[in-house]
C-alpha cells in the first residue's frame, strides 16, 4: 500500500472525470493511491443520450455506465474504482450505506478527500453528496463508531469544480496545475461517450484554469506557465510552517 | 538582502505585534526580511493610557509608540520598521502617501504580505488600511509606474486576526504554529507598555489557535502539539502541485 | 389544454393565495393553465382559530381549509388544484410522494415554478418544500426516470413573498405588475376566513411592492404608476436576445 | 414551578457545559427553571479518552458520560436534566423522537432556547440538533398538534458559542456578564474528565468574551468591567419599547 | 439637559422622519433629548417636486426643505436640528465637516445613534452617510482628538429602514412598538408636503412592522398587539445580565 | 438619433471588449446607439507587452490604446466612443470628472448601463468604476442637478463579466446569445494586440457561456444551442408584465 492516498467520493459514475481527473492522474503519479467512489451510475439522470436509444433498460444504461468509468478510472490511474450504486436522481443513503462509506474512509485513511460544492440548485445529489460526505468523515473520526479500527486524522474535503460554478457559490481557493497529466485526463474524458458536448467544454475549463494559475502564481510579472489547471475550494483551514 | 521578504502594512503602530508578532519572528528565523510599514502611530485612537497623563502632548505621545513599536520590533526581528506617520483617527493617505507606499512594495518584493481584515466597524482605520494595501499591490504591479523598476509578481494578502474576529467577517484558512518563537512574541507584547491589558488577552488568542491547529492538523486521531499559533485569511487563491 | 402553463407548490393551503395569488390571476388571464400543489392543508400548523372552536376535529379543520382553497383558487381562475395532504408541521414527503409530485410537474410541464423562500426559521415547512421543488425538478428532468415519459425542460423556479421577507434573506429581483387582477386577488384572500388579520397586511404588502415596481420602472424620471404588485426572486438565470 | 424558564437543546452530553454553563447558573440564580436536553451523550463521537480504556463498551461510555454531565447539570442548578439517547455520530431523529421533544417544548414553556451554530462542517450532529430544535419549536407553536395543550409562544432562539467560531460563520449578538458564576461554571467544566484538555481552553475562551464584554458596554470611554462572559447569536428580532 | 439623549445621523432632510419618527418621538416621551443632524437638505435628489415648479432656484429649495423639516422635527419633539447643508446627490464630507460632526457627538453624549443602511445601489448617498457616522464614532472615542474633552463610550449604531429593504441587504433585529406616539409621527409625515405619495406608503410600513412586533413577541400564543411598530438594524453586540 | 440607446462604464480601454464587446455589437444591430466611456486608457496597469518596448512613453502607450480601442469600436458598431483619460492603477474621478459622467449619462439616456463587478481585489480600479457608475447614475436621476435637463429613469445596471469571475463574487443572473455577432466580437477582440494572450481566453469564456444559456432555455430537455454566450449580474430588479 502506497504511504500517501486520496479518497474523491463523486455523485455519479462520471463526475470525477470531468471535475478533478487531473488531479487524481497527478496524485497517483506522485504515488497516492486513490481511491474513488461513485455513489450512483448516474443512470436516470445523467444518461440522457442512452435513454434515447430504442430499447433501453436500467440495467444496459448501468452497464454502460460502469465500463466507461472503469475505462476513464484506468486512464487516470486510479488505485480502486467501488460502485455504491445507491441510485441518483435522488440519490439517497441509509444508515448502513454511509457506514459503508466510513468503512472506505477508514480503510483508505485519505490524505485529502474530493467532492461536490455545497450548493446546486440544479442537482441535488450534488450537494447531498457533499453533506455526506461530512457527515461521514465526521463519523470516521469517532473513537466509539467500530472501536479498535484505526480512526480517521482530518484530512482536508476539497470541493472540485462544478458546472455553472457561480450559481453554486463555489470560490476555488486552490489552482492545481495539471500539464504534466493532461493527456490522461482528457482520455478518461474521451471515454465518456454519452457526454461528447463536453469534453470541449471542461478542456476550455483547465486552459482558463491555467490562466488564472498563472496570474495567481505572478501575474504580469511573470506567473508561471501552466497549459491546464483545476479549481478547488477548502472546506477546513491549512496548517503550516511558513506562509 | 535575504532571498525571501515580507511585508506587513498595520494601520497602528502596534497591530503588528499583536497580530502577526509570531509570523514576523518566524519567518525572521527563516531568513526571511520582514518590513513593517505603520502608517501611523496610533497617537490619537490608541494610546488612550498615555493621554491620561498629566500635561501630555501629541508628540510625547508618538514618542512613546515609536519607542514601544521599535524596541518591539528589535524583539521579533524585524528586518526594517517604517513609520509613515500619517495620522490616525482617521487614517487617510493621499496618492503621494500611496505611491511612497508602493515605493516600498517594490523594494521589498515580498512574498507575502499582511494587512488587516476587510470589514471593522469599530476601527474604520483598519479597514482602510487593507483597502489601500490592495490598490497599492495593484499599482506595484503596473509596467507603467515608474517604468523600469521591477514589477511586483503576485504575493498573497494574508489578512491577520482583529478584535472580536466575528463582527468582523474574518475567517481563518490558514494556522501557523509560532511555538518556537513564542518568547519573542511575548516579549514584543510586554514592549506595549500602554496597553496591558492586552499581554493576556492575546496571549489566551495564541493558545487557543493552537488548538486549532492541532484540530486541523489531525484532530481526535492525533494532531500536531502547538502551543501557540496564529490565524490568517487568505484573499488570492493558492497555486500548487500537490493538494 | 393550454399553451402555456405554470405550477405552484405550496406548502400549505392558503400560501398560493398571499403569496402569489395576484400571479396566478394574471397568468390565468394570459391563456395559461396554472395549476397549484398544497402539499399540506396547514391544518396542524397554520389553523389557529378553527382550532380554538369547541369540539374540532383534524378532519373538520382539514375539510374548512380545503373548502377555503377551493373557493380562492376559484377566484383566481386556478386551472387544477391538487391537495397532496401530507400533513404539516411537519411536513415530510417520502420518495412515492415525491415522485407523485414529478408527476405533476411532468404533466403540467410548465413554463416557470413557483414556491417558498430557501431560508425560513419560523417555518421549516417552507424551506422544505422549496428543496423538494428543486428536487423533484430535477427528477423531472432525468430520461430515466419512467423512461418514455415527455422530460421536462428547464424552467425558471420563482421564490415567491414569505412573512418577514428580511429574516428569510429573501430577495425579490423581479416585480410583477397585478394592478389588472387585484380584485380577483382581494376576493381569494377574503376567502381565509381563518386568517381574517392577514387580509390587509397582504393588501398593504401588494401597495407597497407596487411603489417598488414604479421606481423601478422610471423612479422620479416617470416610472409606470401601478397600483398593485408582487415581487418573485428567481433562482436560476434566464436566457435572452436582448437586455 | 418558576415563573420563567429557559430550555437548552444540546446534541451530545458535555455540549451545554462548556458553551453556556454561565448562562444556565446565572439565569438558575436569578430564579429560571433551567431544562437541559441532551439528545445523545456523546458516546460514540466525543469520548475519544474513555474509548482508549482497555475494555471498553458503549454502555459503560455512556453510564460514564451520564454521571459526568449529571455532576455538571448540579453543579450548575439545572432544574431538569434530560437525556434522550439517540445515538451520535450520526445523530438523528425519528418524528416521535421529535415530537418527544416538542412534549418538553411545551411542558417548559421557556422564556428562551438555546442551542448550536447553523453551520459546523466538523461536525455535523451540531447543525442537525439547531435544525431540529427550530422545527420542534414550530411543531410546539401549531393549535392542531394535541390539540388542548397550552401551545408555545415565541421564545429567542440563541446559538451558543461552536468551537473555531469563525468556521462555523457564527457571530455572537449578545455577551452575557457571567462572572457572579463563574465558579459554578469552572466546576461544571472540571467534571468532564474525558476532556481535561479542554478545561483551560474555555476558560480563556470567557475571559475573552469578558474582554468584549467591556468593549461593548464602552470600551476607552470606560466599559463595565467583567472578568468572564459568554456570547449568543439570535435567531430571531427582538421586540422592545425602548432601544 | 436630560439624561439619556440620541442622535441620528440622517443623510437628507426628511430621512428622519420616514425612518425613525417613531423612534424620535417615543424616546423624546420617555425624556431622552434626540437631536437630529441632516447632512444636507436633499435639496438636489430629493426634491423633485418642488424643482417642477416654475422658476425654482436652490436657495427656494433649501428654504421649503428646512422649514419642512424643522415643522416635522417639532411635531416629533426633537430637542435639537442640525442642518450641516453639506450638499447632496452626491453628499461629501470632508475632514473638517467630519470633525464637526463628532463635535455634535461628543456634545450629545447618544445612549445610541441612528443611521442609513450599510448598502444602498440606489442612493449611494445614504450609504456614505452610514460609513461616515461608524468613522466618527471612533474618531469621538480617541482620546488624542482634542485631548481634554469627554470622550465616546460605546453606543448602539442602529441602522433604521431604508426604502426597499431587501435590495439593501437590510435585516431588523429589532422591532419598536411606537403606537403611543404613532399620532406624531404621521403629523411629521404630513409636513413633507413634496413627497405625498410616501404618507401612506411608511404607514403600510408602520402597520406591517406591527405585525412582526406581535409575531415576534408571541405569535399565535399570543403575541403583545401593537398598531405601529419600527424596525432597526444593530452594528454592535448587546451587553446583558439576562438573556 | 436611435430610439433605444445603452451605455458602458469601462474603467480601462480594453475592458468594453473582453467583457461586452457582444451585447455592444447585437444592441447596435438591433438599432441602440451605443456609447462607450473609457475613463482611462489603462495605459499603466494594462499595458505591460508595450511597456517591454525600448523607449516607451507614457504618450506612445496611450495613442497605441486609443488606436487599439477605436479600432475594437468600429468592429463592434459602437455609436460613441469617449476616452475620458482620468489615468489609471489608481483611476481617480473628481467631482467635475463625475459630473462629466453624469453630462454622458443625460444625454445618452440610457436603456441599459453596463459596467464591472462590485468587488474585485485584483484590480480596485474596476469597483471604483462600477461605485462611481452607481454613484453619477444617481446624480442624473437628481431634479436639482442641472435643473431644466432632462433627468435619468432608472435604467438597469449590469455587471459585465470580470476575469476571474469566482473571486469577484459575480453571479451571472443573465445570458445573452451574442452567436449572430461573435465574428464582429471576436475582430474587436484581435484589434487588442498587446493583449493577444486573451484572445483565446475569452473566446472560451464565450464558448462555455453559449453552453450555460442552452443548459438555462430547456437543459435535456432540448434547449436552445447558442455557440457563444456573455453573462450579466443585474443590480436591480426588473419590472415585468409576465413571468
């Protein structure tokens, strides 16, 4: 087992691709092991180019789903890809369900964790997801929840980027530079099918990410060079040795 | 000259003590140069001790806190103290001031800097201050200022703790542990002969961030022992390789 | 059936009347088909006075405020009212009446939503039916829920007037003129026998909301005169060809 | 029975000592029947030092944690302790659990309530408990619930003061002078003794708030002195004949 | 000289009047000397009225303002009106009008202090007013402005209610009952000949906020019944011995 | 003259391109008269690549912006352009330059302004402009201010898009198609040659826009395809006859 991992918890099968491949290929190639769950396929909701095929069922949508998060998950060189498939649209957990998520919290002991932004009024799984995620990371730190497992430290939830970010009122504190990896991500995107009208859309995403890493790493006079970034908002402060 | 500089713009002349003292010594152990700019003495709004006395005078009182703010500097090994002197109660600064201002930016290129929180309605002077530490970043920045001199890149703005932190809309992100400079911040505190009555209060302010700090750093499963720390508000986003 | 057509969810049976009933009028004069969802009667919660008659009973009360909705939406010309009866006070839904009310929306397909404030201490209720309409809008508009089914588009979700408007952090960017309906919406209101207090409030409100129409409309350069008006904050941006 | 009382809704057993202990012997003093309600005790999540005991079980946490907040509800002069068990990290509860709850509501009647911050991202049973003590507070407000019984009136809902305030966006509107009690309180504080780390950390934390205390009652001009103090923000306006 | 005196700072001539006449006059009752300041005379912004008539000049203009607005402070029971005719649309204050008004402050000694809201995008004026008067509280609280002189202690800012309250981001979290001296402030309100589309619209306001003031205070339990009620906003925390 | 006529408040030279350069070219067409108000060339802050020229002079700058921005404004189909050159890093207005604006304001008549995000601590210039456009707009509505003008209405302002946009707080509440005219956007674009970096950037702001205003007018459901979008934030409410 790698001595450094992350953990990204994503709503559905494909949310991890788009909004923090980049940083999920560039961890493992520093060594983490990272570890994602998808809580749903994404089947009802986010499947709408499948729906539309003659003959459709749940099961083919799922199916379909699940191979091209395991094939994007290889691409980014993801440690283990586990599928709740708890259902979207709503998404919802039971007590033993987020038990389940403890246990992964637990066995990964993440450095970081990933999730969704706190506000989405056009997805709720989005934000449930990320109250969840709290929850459970809460719940993985409490010495009384399966005693004698090894408890979780308090590794910091970033929240990556969503869509339409400024009616979620996310506010990245963080650009991570993402070049070194991009070609990876942007083959975990391509195997995407059923969202083709994205892929353009989030790779013009980390291009303007990397302006603004860039201007924040020194603007007109002389930022460093970045050709893709991403965005990323703390939820917990950092604590540091030097400023 | 160091490598690494610092910059601290206080609206008073003893904010700086109080709320980045332990930053300052720090990052002086570091090797960094750290300048402290007062833009005033705090002659007329906080020295209210000193104008108890019988037959004082404005200038006995600046006296008395430039005597304190140097002998306090000298303790926290700051590189260069800078007394604007330009009045307090209420602070203003005339673009000639500004300019004298970012003459300074751009001689010490800092890496970072601090200034206070955004919002104080008890001290219009402090949030004034940052204000003008903004503008002046800003125009440190333009190729068309005094073309020739250096530019500045683009280091944060760490705004450091105010009074009653809540009426002011501050929110930490980033905690420092300043345990091993602690004497030194101290013994800064005890130069500000004329406000006493702040050595413990500040002093309880640096234990209870260290406990922040350990919550933040590992929390129930075991983080880092601080004894004393300090808390920051970042205004730029970060720029990383590694989350 | 119309070409066009609206929905209210109303978390209780007389909201839709003070809240949006002018609305309603107006809309259903414009050709549209508005149907309006009570999900509760209000009969724990919001039923004050029959409660204190001698000998009243949840069906009696349940049967007067029913009685009551149907005579103010009567009034409005409200094109189908559906009383989901749910219960109050507090309400919950589970995922079956959730999917009842995707339904609803999926039959009703309507141009724009109408519902409460996102914030509401004095009444969770409120807030919880404003987080299921953003939900089961969201439900609506998954392909695979009930695959075959016509999905629903993206329709702008209106937060309608609550009580105490500033304490709910709610915030009207849209003032709709009723001048032309207010009898309708006078009569609507009369029809709350149970909370004759609120009669006039609700009128002063629709005087004072049509102040606000006419300064923003023109202010002291000749805004347009209205006489009556209500005001709607929405949620997500809208889409135009021409500012 | 008191003329007045007060009702405090905690989520885990120690929450009410450290956050508002002066404000329950102060208030005991001045002739309040004080009601604590701990919905849980904190068992699993806040007891990380007994769960390090070689041999250790729920029940013998909890019967540890029970003669803990016990000793400290005395030492305070609660009237009532109540504890409702419900099992923490995650804490969560049932309508009947709810409507427990609303039974004590109104058999207390209280002037005023007390309960945690809106927002803790560390941990998530704080914000669940204030959520429900708001709509425990609606549901004991409605004629319809049991109908007969004397129905609540309009108490203050005041957040206490969450540990690393500033994360919790939590700003205090009022200090309460608790130096008449302070001993009480430190006694209170010293029966937790599975939280000794603790004991010094909220005993600057009301020596501060005295310091804010004074500032606000006049600060240079001459504030009232006190030596310790608590903070609490309102929910709700407050109506007054005299500013 | 009474005991207990206030002071409003109001941006234009008849703000007072609209936005705390009820305050004024209630607190005068009650034998606090309130003096009123006017910046200015609204002589350009707000008299739209009286600059359609026929060779109307400044002067004519200011002359109608201020014998308005003394008329109204008169019926209020206003112990003294200051007209600092500093100009309005937009209002500025320089150093020298700003120590003039600390004088006033100083010289009144406010138990509290009265302004406009913080922001205003119509009326950029009423928030200047507003940062103004929080600059001058703390310039009347240095003991180094004019040493010798009785320095500020600490009073309330209160921020009373601005015209579409929601727009200013405005939120009262305090409700005043003024129907004792409801009579005099709607006498004040007639004496703003020029503006008499607003006499009803602020008695709708008045008779509105008395319906908070009962909600507020008891609710359907019971709330105290009030006719005429005003609503303010606080800057600063409360000191208490009870909660 | 046109009918319909709109106004943009630019803070810089360049700033009317990136951020609006659309809606100035769809409005043109549409038959508005356009006027555009640069209140500096941005010849400090903005013009680093002409900066890096041997034997630069603040002359040269300006003349290479005026040329670079005329030239954009004839691309765009702008009515008028005003360089007011007030300078810039910091932009200054007096009061004679704010009565100028005002001057433009009146005789412009504008049905809609435009100009920056409220808060942006980047580049302090671009909230000045937007503080004076708020300020100078109600200057013009003022009946005193040049009796016998015509005086302003209360035309919308928006917020165009800053860079950035997250750190800015900016929320978009409004997208227009500008795909008809992205040819004439996109030669204005080029016509900024020091800042060719950009020209890229902002055409995939305008992509991904194009992308949230299908995502806004029917989402899955078939909304309407848009290939390149700009987004605004309305400062005020809008007046509507339907919703």
């Amino acid at each position: 087992m790698a001595d450094k991992s992350a953990l990204v918890i994503s709503a559905h099968a494909a949310d991890f691709v788009w909004r923090c491949g980049g940083a999920i290929a560039l961890h493992a190639e520093k060594g983490y092991d990272v570890t994602v769950v998808c809580l749903s396929f994404g089947e009802r909701g986010e499947s709408a180019k499948l729906w539309k095929h003659e003959g459709m069922t749940m099961d083919k949508v799922k199916d379909a789903r699940r191979a091209e998060s395991e094939k994007a998950a290889k691409a980014l060189g993801v440690h283990d890809l586990i599928e709740f498939d708890l259902g979207d649209y709503p998404l919802h957990l039971t007590q033993d369900d987020k038990f389940r998520l403890v246990d992964v919290i637990r066995k990964v002991q993440p450095s970081f964790m990933l999730s969704h932004s706190q506000y989405d009024p056009y997805n709720t799984d989005h934000m449930y997801a990320t109250q969840v995620a709290l929850e459970c990371r809460m719940i993985a730190q409490a010495w009384g929840h399966n005693p004698g497992e090894k408890v979780l430290g308090a590794p910091q939830l970033y929240l990556f980027e969503p869509h339409q970010t400024e009616q979620m009122g996310w506010k990245p504190d963080t650009f991570l530079d993402i070049t070194p990896v991009w070609e990876k991500k942007r083959a975990a995107i391509e195997c995407m099918e059923g969202q083709e009208h994205l892929w353009d859309y989030y790779t013009r995403v980390a291009e303007n990410r990397a302006n603004h890493f860039m201007r924040n790493s020194g603007g007109q006079g002389g930022g460093r060079k970045a050709k893709y970034a991403e965005g990323f908002q703390s939820i917990f402060p950092r604590t540091v040795d030097e400023l």
